[in-house]
C-alpha cells in the first residue's frame, strides 16, 4: 500500500548570504491528489526536520484537510465501530478480531481522531500488555484504520502512514517464538495419556502435524489415511457468527494440505479409534473451544500454549535443514510468512546454503 505522506526538507538562500530551511508535507487525499503544506524560516536544518515539527505539520493538516464537516470530532472508538459494521463480508471470526484490536487501543478510543498523533499510537504499542505478535497485528490495524479514516474524511492524513513496529529479537537474533522442548512435550502427552485420551489425541495431532486449533478441532476419522500414513486437513471449526461456531472451508488454498503422519502418531490415532466414542458430527471430538484446550496446556506447562506446538513443528522442521517451500507447504502457509515468522531459523539456512556452495565450488 502506497504511502499517503512524506516529508521534505529544502535549504532556501537568503538574501544576506545566510541559509534558512522548510519543512514541506506532500500529503495525498482522498482522491489520490498530491496536495502540500509547508513550514519555513528553520534556522537549522535539525530544527526542521524535526518530530516536534513534522507532528505540528500534520497536526494542522488533519484538523483542516479535506474533512467532511459530519465528521468532525469522530472518536477512534467511533470510528472502528462504524467501520467493522461495513466489512459484513468478512468472516465473524476476522470481525472479532478486528472489535478486539480495536478495543485495546485503551485511553486513545474516547480520543478525536484528528487529535491522535504518532507518539499516542507508538507510546500506545509500546505499554500493550501482550505478546510480540499481538503488537504487530495491532500496528498492522491501526495503519489500515488510519488510513480509511483519510478515505472516508474523518481525518486529512494519516499520522501513522510510516509506522514501522519491529518486534523485540531474542539474544540470538530471531523474534521472540515460544517453542517447546522434547521432554515438555513428552511430558503434557504422558500426563494427558492418564488422564482424558480425548484431549491426549489432538495434543498428538497438534504436535506431531503443526496443524492450526480450528484444524485439529475439524477432524474426522475420513481424513486420516492409515494406509497411505497422511492426513487431510480441508475444513476448520471457527466461528460462523459472533456466538456461534461451525465447520467452516480453509481461509485460502494454501492451508488444505495433506500431510504425512508419523509412525507414533498413527499407533496413537489406532489406540484412540479403538476407545473413542462415536460423535453424531463425524468429529474425532467433542470439544469446540481452542481457548479451553490452550488452558489444559497450560496447566501442565504453564508458559506455553496451543498454537506453540505449531512454532515447535515448525522451527524442528527449518532446523533440520527442510527447505522452506516445504515448511510452508506442511503448515498451510505461502513462503514469505514462514520466512517473516520464523526468520531467525531461514537466516540460518542461508548462511548453511553459504557453506554448502564454498565447500561444493571452493572459496
């Protein structure tokens, strides 16, 4: 998506040989017209190029740019709320998603839109009590947000057109994954092997496939090939309304796969069939919530949850050398988000790939 602003600074000589400096705000608007405002007489060009300034610059432009007059004082809160009303094509789980992103914006709902600048937003991301990715997805919003807001003219131009939010990297390079080990892993499935064979089963389905919740929540014996040792993943149990949940077809062709199952998984899915109940759905379970299965997990191994089975599946794949096309392949997911997720791992088959090709053709 394009940029909707830039900034500009120009040196103008002036008339006793001295040199002042403008700051200039190329903005486009609605109508995807390049419209300026500028700011001269900076005695330097630091002063100019300023935050403070630039914050100032825009400040004036989104309180007098190209707004519509009915909405004129428009809360964020106000806002989303209208704009989700008008997305009724997306999934009810996407729109969810999209109320609860909005929501955690805190202080900054009850705030005029044209009074939120780009320190509200990024001091806003910085204190959010959640996780690296949840902070990611909520800047990833809050631009798209902005940027309707120019649209539909609530605002004259976005504030955070080029926010850039960098997750925080672990020591050694890679953002932060949470993975389990082998032994923790062992650990749950042997806990939950005495306890409840339903719950033990999709754990080992979630391990030992990187299936996603909603997918090991969907599965039917059909799509288990004992022969051909492969399972299928083609549907997902998510939400079909706001307090409703249902079988519902992949986001996209790439999430249906089939993918091969190892041998200890099908010993365990052959012990399961032998004791399981026969649901009148077809599923190999009961259990419809991925929130309730992520509390099990963490009852045994309190740091982690379900979709971490998916980033273990995952990073032991990258680790042992799989090319990422197959990862990606095996996960249900395109190329370029298995090297942004698990960079730090891809970053290291590059530098193996360097390796290989010296030793292969010499240095």
């Amino acid at each position: 998506m394009e940029l909707n602003y830039k900034f500009i600074i120009r040196k103008r000589a002036k008339t006793n040989g001295g040199a002042s400096y403008q700051l200039i705000l190329s903005y486009r608007d609605r109508d995807g017209k390049w419209k300026q405002k500028s700011k001269g007489g900076y005695a330097l060009r630091s002063l100019a190029a300023s935050d403070k300034e630039k914050e100032k610059l825009l400040a004036a432009v989104k309180k007098t740019g190209n707004i519509d007059p009915v909405n004129e004082g428009m809360t964020l809160r106000d806002f989303s709320a209208l704009y989700i009303s008008w997305r009724k094509e997306l999934a009810p789980n996407t729109l969810l998603i999209y109320e609860w992103l909005a929501d955690i914006a805190g202080p900054l709902l009850d705030k005029p839109m044209t009074d939120i600048t780009y320190a509200d937003i990024f001091t806003r991301l910085q204190t959010l009590p959640y996780g690296e990715r949840t902070k990611v997805s909520w800047a990833r919003y809050m631009k798209h947000l902005f940027r309707e807001a120019v649209r539909y003219r609530v605002i004259g131009v976005s504030p955070i057109a080029d926010l850039i939010y960098k997750p925080r990297m672990d020591t050694a390079g890679g953002a932060r994954l949470r993975t389990m080990t082998h032994e923790e892993i062992s650990h749950l499935l042997d806990t939950l092997h005495a306890r409840n064979l339903e719950l033990w089963i999709l754990m080992y389905i979630a391990a030992y496939t990187g299936a996603r919740v909603g997918e090991v929540l969907a599965l039917t014996m059909g799509d288990i090939d004992f022969k051909s040792h492969q399972i299928t993943f083609n549907k997902q149990l998510s939400r079909v309304g706001k307090n409703e949940l249902g079988i519902r077809r992949m986001k996209s062709k790439n999430s249906c796969r089939t993918v091969p199952a190892p041998p200890c998984l099908l010993r365990a899915l052959d012990e399961y069939r032998e004791h399981r109940i026969l649901y009148f759905h077809g599923r190999l379970t009961r259990y419809r919530h991925g929130e309730m299965l992520t509390a099990i997990v963490r009852k045994i191994l309190p740091n982690h949850t379900m979709h971490d089975f998916r980033h273990t599946y995952a990073t032991r794949l990258l680790s042992s050398g799989m090319d990422i096309k197959t990862v990606a392949s095996l996960l249900g997911d395109t190329i370029s988000t298995v090297e942004r997720v698990y960079i730090h791992y891809t970053d290291e088959m590059r530098e193996k790939a360097a390796d290989d090709i010296n030793k292969i053709f010499g240095s």
